[in-house]
C-alpha cells in the first residue's frame, strides 16, 4: 500500500492513537547586498540572469570569497537563538545535480555548523510557552529558480520546457534545524506555526532579512512522523519542502498527520520521502525518496578555509542585539495597559508595529487599537489583505483619531473619513475638509433641527414632559438624520431636555 492511495484519518482520531514529532528547518536570505561567495549585487525582482558573476554560474576557475557580513549576520542569528557560536567553523560541498544548482553542488556546512545547541521559546495563542530545541544554524547558499511552462500545475511534471534564473543562485542563507519537537501532542501544528511565526519576527527585528515570505525570503521544511506512544521509536518521517506561509506550515502538518495515520492504520508503510505542499488544495504529493546525509558525499570545500570568529567579535555583536520581540512585546504590553487576551490578539493580527507607530505619532495606545483592531483590521479581511497592505499610514490613524478626541468628528464620521483616506483622498483633515463631514457644533443650527423634530413628534414630548426619557432617542435620531450625523448626540441630548423644559 502507497501513501497515495489511502483516505485520510480524522485529525481529532489521529491524535487519540498516535504521537506526533515534528522537525523543522526553515531558510531565512540573508539582507545583504551581495552574495555568499562572490559581489554578485542582490535585489528581487530584477530581470532573469542579470545578477550572475562566473562564481555564481560555477564556471571553471572562479574561485569563491566568503561575504563577511553574511557571517556576521549568521553570527547574531545564532546568538538570538541562544546558541553556541563555533570557535572555528568550514564549509563543505553537498554534492547532488540539478538544473538550479550549476556547480552542481551547494557550498554549506555539514559538520562544523557556525552555530548550534540553542532554543527558542515560542508563545502560542492561549499564552502557553513552548520551548523548541535547535540542534543548529549553518551558512549556505541558495539555488536558482526553475520556470516550468506549459502544464497546468506549473510544475515539472506536464510542462513543455523549463527555464533558469540563476540571480537566486549564490544568495546567502541561514538553514536552522530543529531537534525533533516532541510532546506537543494535538497541538503540534500550532506549535510549527508559532515557530516559524516567532523565527520571521526575530529576523525582522535583527535586521538581517526582510523576512517576506511570499518572497521567499523564509522558506520551511516541514518534518513529521507518528508513533503509537510517546515512549515509542521515532517513526518513519517525510519532509514537506518549501511551505512558505505561517498558515500553510500549521495545515502541512494537519494533513501529514491525518494522511500517515492512514497509511499506518491500513497496515502500510510511511516512506521516507520529500513532499510537495499545494495551497490550493491544502494537501501534500510525493516528491522524490529522501536522501540520507551520506547521500551526498559531503566533503569539505578545498577553495574555502576555516573560519574562525574571534571571541571580541562575538561579544560585540551579542552587546549590539536589539531587543527581541517576545520581550519588546511584554514591554510594549506594560506601557499601553492592555489585557492579556488584547495583546495576544494585537500579536496574531500583526498589528504590534503599527499599533507602537500610531501611538509615536500622538494618538493613545486604546485610540491606535480601536481602529487597526476594529474598523482596518475589518476592512482588510473584506479586502483580503494584510493589515499593514491597507493604504493608510500610522500618522494618518493618529491624525483621525485627533479628529475624535478634538470633537471635530465623531466615530461614525470618522468611518466615513477613513473611507475617504482609504480611497487616497488624502490625509484625514484634507478629507473632512473636502466632504464636509464636520461635526455641527453650532447651536443655533441644532436647535433649528431640534424644533423641527419636535414639532413633528408631539406625542413624544409629552412623554418626555411626563418623566419618560426614553422616547428621547426618537428625537435624536431626527436630529442626527437632519444633520447627516454631524451632530454630537451628546450635546443634541442636552439641548432637547432644556427646549422641552
């Protein structure tokens, strides 16, 4: 039986019989202008094969160098993942062919990582804190890129002829590799998420990638086998390679679990093999058998010598980290006083930046989450985008929210001036401005609006008259359809109590 031909297992059922481990390797680019191994300049976008030295097309006699902020880069990785950092370190060759590869092999590091023995805990979404063990974090360098036309997936398999772009290859990258993660039991695809969600943040904030990953700039290989018990062997485990989105890494590992836990259920056998994930489908492929690390015949690279950080350096760089972000977050927690279920969901909407940048630019931390967590973070699900893709600008929240707190606008005009900004009418005071939305303060106007409406609704002033303040909303609501909503109920309230005496 192939693991191919089976149905799946509910996921719930899965658990109840089996343990998962997961492992994850995930590569970050690094931010650098250069290459790994040649001055190759780096920049995406840029048109197919422009961006290649002989050293990066593996043309015979070049000879690489080694890009010294790559290494340091790799250096704060490692140091921010609680890591050891080798005294002395060597890359080696990891031989394979394949068309984006034109040496046809990959310079890394195999057995003398720059960085290794670390861990990283990780919050999950309920608060719980999960400490994923990293075995280690060693420097290489990507391949290129193959096109495959024609076909319908986009894929090797169906199309007409392939085409290479060698600008990604020769990029510098940092592989970090897990330690099998155990015990997370049914909640290890939220585990995987967080991981990688907790990794791309702390890229960021090195300033070492921009860590985008529907650039690629982060890519992750997820690993996972099942075994009956936690006391059990590790089981037979696959690699889903490539998986490019925090939601994709947690759905890969839902679906391996429920597809193994079929092929095991039927008294088959789980190969060691690699997977393709399709995000249209949410479901894994075979890729290829998996190779061990003999496989390649790693050797160690002849054109390169060691590299041996001094410890000064070393130091230096941990004295430079900035602050990481599950402390920056517990700091910025304090100062705005919100609740742990508020920051949580300030956290997993990503609104953490632009919330601290709303707040630099004058408004109040309550203000700056109303709106990013109320009305954008609305508009941006309608528009399926992410919040931070929403054309509207921290200063320009701070600017609206200015509006409000001066009385000038009230929330429900304030919806209709972010509309306008959203629409690239300019900044909020330009569009309240422009439409006309002002909040009417003028007294002499609502009271006009006041005695009409009263004068409409006899029965409700003597009701008023009578004790009853309840049907007081009636006239409020004339008066604020009158006004177009540009009256301050508040101020509109007072007024009809004192005109009905």
């Amino acid at each position: 039986m192939t693991a191919t031909t089976v149905d799946l297992v509910d996921y719930a059922d899965a658990m109840r019989r089996y343990d998962p481990v997961i492992g994850i390797e995930v590569h970050v680019e690094l931010g650098t202008l250069t290459k790994m191994f040649c001055p190759a300049e780096v920049s995406f976008g840029a048109e197919p094969n422009t961006q290649v030295t002989p050293v990066s097309l593996g043309l015979p006699g070049a000879l690489p160098v080694v890009n010294g902020k790559a290494v340091e880069y790799a250096i704060r990785i490692g140091l921010a993942l609680n890591c050891q950092i080798a005294e002395t370190c060597r890359f080696a060759r990891k031989n394979y062919f394949y068309p984006d590869v034109p040496k046809n092999f990959q310079t890394s590091q195999y057995d003398e990582p720059i960085a290794y023995d670390g861990w990283l805990d990780v919050e999950l979404e309920d608060g719980t804190v999960f400490r994923v063990e990293i075995e280690r974090a060693h420097m290489e360098e990507d391949a290129g890129k193959n096109t495959h036309v024609g076909g319908a997936t986009g894929r090797i398999h169906g199309a007409e002829y392939s085409l290479v772009d060698y600008n990604r290859a020769g990029i510098p990258l940092v592989e970090i590799v897990t330690r099998p993660i155990t015990g997370a039991g049914d909640r290890a695809p939220e585990v995987a998420r967080a991981y990688v969600q907790t990794l791309r943040d702390i890229f960021r904030a090195l300033d070492v990638s921009e860590a985008r990953m529907e650039r690629g700039n982060v890519r992750a290989d997820v690993n996972l086998s099942l075994r009956p018990t936690p006391e059990s062997p590790l089981g037979t485990r696959t690699e889903t390679k490539n998986v490019n989105s925090f939601r994709s890494v947690e759905r890969a590992v839902r679906y391996e679990v429920s597809r193994q836990a079929a092929v095991l259920d039927a008294g088959g056998t789980v190969i060691q093999e690699t997977r393709h994930w399709h995000e249209d489908t949410g479901i894994t492929t075979s890729g290829r058998v998996k190779s061990d690390a003999e496989d390649y015949r790693y050797f160690p690279e002849p054109d390169l010598v060691p590299i041996a950080p001094p410890r000064e350096w070393i130091e230096e760089i941990r004295a430079g980290l900035p602050e990481l972000p599950v402390a920056r977050r517990r700091r910025l927690q304090g100062e705005w006083g919100y609740a742990d279920a508020e920051m949580r969901d300030v956290v997993n909407a990503g609104a953490i930046d632009l919330i601290e940048a709303t707040v630099a630019a004058g408004t109040s931390p309550a203000g700056a989450r109303k709106w990013w967590m109320g009305e954008l973070a609305r508009r941006a699900k309608q528009d399926e985008v992410a919040l931070e893709e929403l054309p509207v600008t921290p200063a320009q929240v701070a600017a609206l929210q200015g509006l409000v707190d001066a009385g000038r606008i009230n929330d429900k005009l304030a919806r209709q001036v972010l509309d306008g900004v959203l629409a690239g009418e300019g900044d909020p005071e330009a569009v309240v401005t422009a439409r006309g939305l002002e909040v009417v303060s003028d007294d002499g106007a609502l009271l006009a609006a006041i005695d009409e409406a009263l004068a409409a609704q006899p029965d409700v002033v003597e009701k008023v008259r009578g004790g009853n303040l309840g049907p007081v909303g009636a006239i409020i609501g004339a008066v604020m359809k009158a006004t177009r909503g540009q009256a301050d109920a508040g101020r509109v309230r007072e007024l009809i109590l004192e005109r009905i005496g």
